[in-house]
C-alpha cells in the first residue's frame, strides 16, 4: 500500500509544504504508519469476506448488526416512537446502562448508536480495564473537546466489575458532558452501580431474545455469512428448534453453537452436512430436557413442583426445580410461585414461610443466575420442610363466597373512624372500645349488626397454626373453629 499513499502524499506536500520540509516528512511515513493506516476500520464498516474468517473471528462477531434496521429484539427499546429510537433518531443522547441477560445485544447497540450518531467509540472491559485507561480515555476526549471536536462514546462491558473508586473516575466527566457512557451489565445497577453515577444515567432493561427473534438471527446468519454458505448445512427443522430452546434467549450462544455444530458435521456423499439433534446437544453440551417455557409442558412442571413443596417432599421438589433451572426457566416466576405457595398452603402454620419466601424473590431479583438457584434452594427446602396449613386461603375464599351471597352491610358507627367534629356529632367511633385499655383484648362485635359472625378462619393443628387457634378459642369461645 506504500506505493500508493507517497506519491499521493508527494504530490498533496508540494504545494505547501517547503522544500526543505517535504524529504523529512515523507521520510517518517513509514511502512508501520502506512499499515497501520490500512488496518483501521470504522464503526459502522461490515467486515469483508475475507476477513469472515471461523477460525479466527466467532460468527457471533462476523454477523454483528451495523444498524437499527439489522438489530433484532428489544423493540420496547426500539420499535417505532420508542424512547431509544427517538434519542437516537435526534441525536440527543444522555448516559445510559444497558441491564440485561448476556447475548442480548448490548455491546451490538452501544457500537450501533456510535455509528448511528457518528461519535467516536471507545470500548473497554472492567474486567482487562483500570482507572488509568478511563483516565487516557477522558483526556483524549478532553483534548478533542476543546479542538470543537465531537463527545466521545465510552462504552464499558461488565460495569457492575469496577470497584466504587473506579466508578469515581467517571463523576465529572459524565456529568459535564465530556463523555457519553454507555455501561452494559447482567447485574441489577441499583445494587452493583454507585448510586451517584446511577443518578447521572438513564438504565434500560434489555429482555431475553424470544423464540422467534433468535429465528430470525439464526436465519440471518444462515443466509449472509460466506462460511456457513461454503458448508452446505441442512439445518432439520427439529435440531432448530432444540437449538432455539436451548439458547435460552441468549443469541450468542445460538449462534456459536450453530457454528460449532457445523464444524462438527461431516459431510454427505451428496455434500451436504446435515445438523441433527445430537449435534445440536454435542454444541450445546446438554442433553435435551421436555420443557417448554410457553407450552403445556412448562405449566406441568411447575404444577408438579409446587405440588412436592406442598406435599413436603424437599427431594421431589429440588429434583423439579433443577429441571426448570436447567431447561432455562425464568427463576423470578419460580421466587413468584413459592411466595403464593407460602401464603396458601404453609399460612400460619409456619409465618417465616412468607418472610423465606419474599426474601427469596428480592435475593433472586438482585443476583441473577446462576447463584439465584442457591437462593431458590433454600427456600424451596424451607417450605417444602415447613409445617402446613391452607386455613388463611380457605379462610379467604369463603369470606368472599359470603360477601357474594348477599348485598355489602355498612360499617358499624363505631367501628367508623372520626376525624371530624360533625362526625364525632354523628355518631362515627362512638361505643368503641380500645383493646389495649383491657390489655389488650375486649370482646365487642366487628361485624355489621345485621350479620351474624361467621367462622371464616379454621387454624388447623399444624405448627404455631395449632397455638393460633388455641388463643382464638379462649378469646372467641363462643365460635367453634
């Protein structure tokens, strides 16, 4: 390429550069400066065929997106008269955290919006990544800043990585606008970011790939990149949906085990490789699991789960939760599901219950796969182990069937709250008698006067149930539970 560029650069020097300068400036264009010229690429370039290499380049990174029209999912994002298109679309970007699952596509629209905007891009990695390559970072865009230049893009992969004092170097230079960040994290930011940098950008929660959108890519894939072309595949219709399923909403993963399973195949006497099942699996390497996240099969597992934490079979019960976990089951509907278990079936049998169970879902909620199945673990062996009791849920049920079966009865007056002259006038709390001036209990109807007190809540012998009831039955002796 040398060849090329001098005497184009001979040439451009003539004209204003002086003699004396021109042999010295030629001279220091060297081969190393000429190739590294060449090599560059901007940010909004497609790799060439050549370079599409599978040995070197994973087909994740060959059939990476360049634009908004080529990016497939987060349409609640991105769809149109969405707010990230819109900021995008008008060029009037704050700082942002991409929150999402891995193989999402965080890292494709950081670069997407850098090319969308034309901005200088700079991407690191917390985990390779320290305050001093923040800092050069932030005096480039600095010095750039004050030759009118445009703000930079700083796009940092695993955010939630840096320590506090590392996310301490970025405060000034977000907040006067000499960068734009871009943060991408699989954590929760309210947890794992400062909350002085959280106030300063705006998080958007990226969502799992659907089953149709990783078909979509898959697709892509198939039909653009050269390689897989060359290779001749014969996708079967049912190895693509066990990859799709596999994949877990992941399109990274999709796509190297894609790859992977075409290195795998071997080819035909007519030259075609064929993926089957047990390719797919090879890639994967899992084995295939009946579970289906949307289909009947998903609502038989979780039956059959919640069925052995209320049967108290802690072993059955962990034995259906790895099957979900593992099938790639979303574990805040699992966390969601044992809280309505530990109200229904365990009740006041056991109250801890409530409090392991809503613990369990604010842990799950912060953490993330893969500890979070530590923490559903937990819980589930809790209830599962747990006294129990559905007093609370029957009682419930037929409080409401009672309230159905006749018109709603008024509040009694002195039951009624007076914060008022006129009401206090009218009668509102007048009779009421305070408990806590009897010690705490004193024996006076709650219900409306037309209705005849109802027996709703039947504790059973079960647990602290047992003493709940016992107290009813002295407080209450009139009422036979």
């Amino acid at each position: 390429m040398l060849h090329v560029f001098l005497p184009i650069l001979k040439k451009a020097m003539a004209s204003f550069v002086p003699c004396n300068c021109r042999q010295i400036l030629v001279n220091s264009i060297t081969i190393k400066h000429v190739k590294m010229m060449t090599n560059m690429t901007l940010i909004n370039e497609k790799p060439s065929a050549q370079m599409a290499q599978p040995d070197s380049v994973p087909l994740a990174e060959r059939v990476r997106p360049h634009s908004l029209a080529e990016f497939i999912g987060q349409s609640h994002l991105l769809g149109p008269d969405k707010i990230l298109r819109r900021v995008i679309a008008s060029d009037q970007l704050v700082s942002m955290i991409f929150w999402g699952p891995p193989g999402t596509g965080k890292t494709t629209l950081a670069r997407i919006i850098a090319a969308e905007t034309r901005a200088p891009f700079h991407g690191i990695s917390a985990v390779t990544a320290g305050v001093a390559d923040v800092r050069k970072i932030i005096a480039q865009a600095q010095e750039n800043r004050q030759s009118g230049g445009q703000r930079p893009i700083l796009f940092i992969d695993e955010i939630h990585r840096f320590n506090k004092a590392q996310q301490d170097a970025l405060l000034h230079s977000v907040e006067d606008g000499t960068i734009l960040l871009i943060g991408a994290t699989t954590e929760n930011p309210s947890f794992e970011v400062i909350s002085a940098l959280l106030s300063r950008c705006r998080v958007f929660k990226l969502e799992s790939l659907s089953d149709e959108q990783l078909d979509l890519m898959i697709s892509r894939a198939l039909q653009q990149d050269e390689w897989l072309k060359q290779q001749h595949l014969d996708l079967l219709p049912e190895s693509r949906i066990l990859l799709i399923k596999l994949a877990g909403g992941d399109g990274r993963n999709a796509l190297t085990a894609l790859e992977l399973a075409a290195k795998m195949a071997q080819p035909d006497p007519e030259g075609r490789r064929v993926i089957d099942r047990a390719l797919i699996e090879e890639a994967m390497q899992r084995r295939t699991l009946l579970y289906d996240k949307q289909g009947e099969y998903h609502y038989d597992v979780i039956s059959a789960f919640i069925k052995s934490v209320r049967g108290s079979d802690p072993d059955a019960a962990l034995y259906w939760l790895a099957r979900m976990l593992d099938a790639g089951e979303d574990p805040l509907f699992i966390a969601r599901r044992l809280i309505i278990l530990a109200a229904e079936d365990i009740g006041n049998a056991d109250p801890h219950g409530l409090m392991v169970a809503t613990s369990a879902f604010s842990a799950v909620h912060a953490i993330g796969m893969p500890e979070a199945r530590i923490v559903l673990a937990q819980a589930t062996t809790y209830l599962a182990s747990a006294a129990k009791s559905n007093a609370s849920y029957r009682g419930i049920e037929a409080a409401t069937e009672c309230l159905h079966q006749g018109q709603p009865a008024d509040v009694p007056l002195h039951l009624r709250n007076a914060p008022t002259r006129l009401m206090k006038e009218q009668g509102y709390a007048s009779g009421y008698k305070y408990p806590h001036d009897s010690g705490g209990f004193v024996e006076q109807n709650y219900f409306p006067p037309e209705l005849k007190p109802v027996v709703f809540y039947r504790p059973s012998e079960n647990g602290i149930e047992k003493r709940i009831k016992e107290r009813l039955l002295q407080l209450w002796p009139k009422r036979k539970r």
